[in-house]
C-alpha cells in the first residue's frame, strides 16, 4: 500500500516552453501532496505544499507564477514548470500525505528529472 | 525554524559490520517526528525508520535502530549487519506542528567487501 507515482520519470524540453509533471495517489486518498527539488547530490528542498480545492502553500524563494500547482482531486497533483529555462533543470519529487494516516508521514513518488536544453 | 544537521558526508562500512550515522536537530516544539529516509541510487526515498518525540524508547526495525537523545537533539541511525544494499545516500528529517518535512543534507553510505 502507499504507493505514490510520478508522471514522466524523465523529459527533456526547450527553454522556454512549458512541462506538466503529475504525482497520484494509488491507493489512499491525500488531500495534501508535496514538491520537492534536489539539485545533484544535495538534500530536497521543499517548494510548495500542494492542497486539494485551494491554493498551495509556497515556500519562501519559489516563484508562485514559474511553478504552477494544481491539486483537482484526491489522488492527483501537478506540477508545471513555466517558460522553463536551463535552470530549472533539476530532480523533481513529489510526496503524498495519507488522509488517513499520520500527518507527519509522507509517501514519496520515483522523482522526475527535468532537463531544459 | 527547524534546522537538521548532518555533519558526515560521507561513511564508509565494510560488509557485517555496524556503522552508526549522525544527525543533529534544532527545534523549540515539545512534540515532533524524526525520521530517517534512504535514497539509493534510483533515487526513490525510502522510509528506514520513525521515531515520534514522545516515545522514549528507541525505535528498532530488525537491523536499523536509533539512538534519541531528546535533551541533546540528537538522532542518530545504527546499522547493524551492513550488507551491500544498505549503499545509499541517507537522509535525516524532522517533522513537527506544521506537518512539513525538513531534511538534512546527508550521508553518503558506502558498503565494502
């Protein structure tokens, strides 16, 4: 159980165009999911606790307007990079929280990594 | 806010030995979670144990156990037994009132013949 997975595992774009990462759910309902971002061996930083029905939460320093969230259902949050440049290539992952779990537990997906040429 | 240290990047054990990671935490909540992750190189984190601050009894799952120091904020990780799929990058993260994970910056763990 607590499966979390993550849609792509890999893509790689053009700068300056747009890319949709998905993270569901499996098997549990989570009303909160989370993003992170690891650069090359370093530690993952939290970006944005993503919502069911409102507005994520985003952390100081992370452009609300470059990383859109949107979190429609139970099961499913994504994740848009906007105009992305070389910069944002990195390894995105995502967690889930199980409504009827511990809050302080988090189920993480595979991670995409995103490549900006 | 709550701070996670990690002072060892990297650790090296050999195989059947016993290796003990270090983490250190800052924090001024009485009630909190602390937890250690696992991402091998497929980079998938994967929980190896919790430990809930109330508890004073450290928690063991079979060859991973802690060492919680409250009044020290110290939690360190000890495996027992190293085996070759214990390699990985470890990762020490703290949970508390507003139910977000903070992490360290990790041990690299190496497992020698």
């Amino acid at each position: 159980g607590a499966v979390v997975s993550q849609h792509p595992s890999w893509v790689i774009c053009k700068s300056g165009t747009s890319v949709k990462i998905e993270c569901r759910s499996l098997d549990f309902q989570a009303t909160t999911m989370f993003w992170y971002r690891q650069f090359p061996k370093q530690s993952l930083m939290l970006m944005a606790t993503s919502n069911e029905g409102s507005k994520a939460t985003y952390e100081q320093g992370v452009e609300k307007d470059k990383f859109l969230i949107n979190h429609a259902s139970l099961t499913l949050s994504t994740l848009t990079v906007t105009s992305a440049h070389p910069e944002d290539s990195s390894f995105y992952i995502c967690s889930a929280r199980d409504n009827w779990g511990s809050v302080n537990e988090q189920f993480f997906g595979p991670g995409t990594r995103l490549t900006v040429l | 806010a709550q701070t996670v240290t990690q002072s060892q990047p990297e650790m090296s054990v050999q195989e059947a030995e016993t290796v003990t990671l270090s983490c250190t935490y800052d924090t001024s909540e009485s009630d909190y979670y602390l937890f250690w992750y696992k991402q091998p190189p497929s980079r998938q984190m994967i929980l190896v144990i919790r430990q809930e601050a109330y508890k004073q009894q450290n928690a063991t799952e079979n060859r991973f156990s802690v060492n919680f120091q409250k009044a020290a904020k110290s939690f360190s990780l000890k495996i027992s037994d190293s085996q070759l799929g214990d390699a990985a990058m470890y990762f020490c993260a703290y949970s508390g009132t507003a139910s977000k994970l903070t992490f360290g910056t990790g041990t690299r763990l190496q497992v020698t013949l």
